[in-house]
C-alpha cells in the first residue's frame, strides 16, 4: 500500500502537501476562494440588476439598482476580489449609460 500520509482528501484528490502549514494553506485557500467567488457573484448579480434597467429604459429602478449594486462593488474592493480602478471604471459607465436613458 502506498504512503497516504501526504495526501489530503475533500471532495476530489487535492494537491499533495509535505507539511502540516501547507496543508493549512491549502485549506485556507480553499476557503478563501469560495468566498471570494461568492462575493464575485454577488457583485455580478447587482451589476446585472442595473444592466436589465437600464435594457427596459426605466430610469429611477436603474438609478435605485445602481445605488444598491455600488456599496457591494466597494465592498468588493475592500475585501480585495476587484481592484479599485476597475470598479470606478464600471460604476462611472453604468451611471453614464443611466444618464444616457434621459436624453434618449
């Protein structure tokens, strides 16, 4: 039989770690990376909450949809799952095109 004693299983064969700090690490990466996923989603949801507003030419549910959505980007910015360029980025065009909404 085979020396299992480096290997840790979960759901599905993971890296092999030779020591008990890297197997911690593995198991804090794999934490921290559903989280992070999570968060991800969750930003996605509210962007897309924003985008089917604005899609339907409805200003004020486009302008309260963006004012939920904008604290949850922040926020991803503060947990560091998006940098914080590429946030300003994405709320200054979301709010362009919901200004674009009134000229149309």
């Amino acid at each position: 039989m085979a020396d299992r004693r480096n290997l840790i299983y979960a759901d599905e064969l993971r890296a092999m770690a030779n020591t008990a700090s890297a197997r911690k690490r593995i198991r804090q990466n794999e934490r921290r990376n559903a989280r992070n996923t999570a968060r991800l989603s969750r930003v996605r949801t509210f962007v897309k909450k924003v985008e089917t507003a604005i899609a339907t030419g409805k200003k004020d549910d486009a302008v309260v949809a963006l004012r939920e959505a904008q604290p949850e980007m922040q926020r991803a910015v503060g947990k560091g799952v998006l940098h914080a360029n590429t946030v300003a980025r994405r709320i200054s065009r979301l709010s362009a095109r919901i200004k674009s909404i009134a000229a149309a």
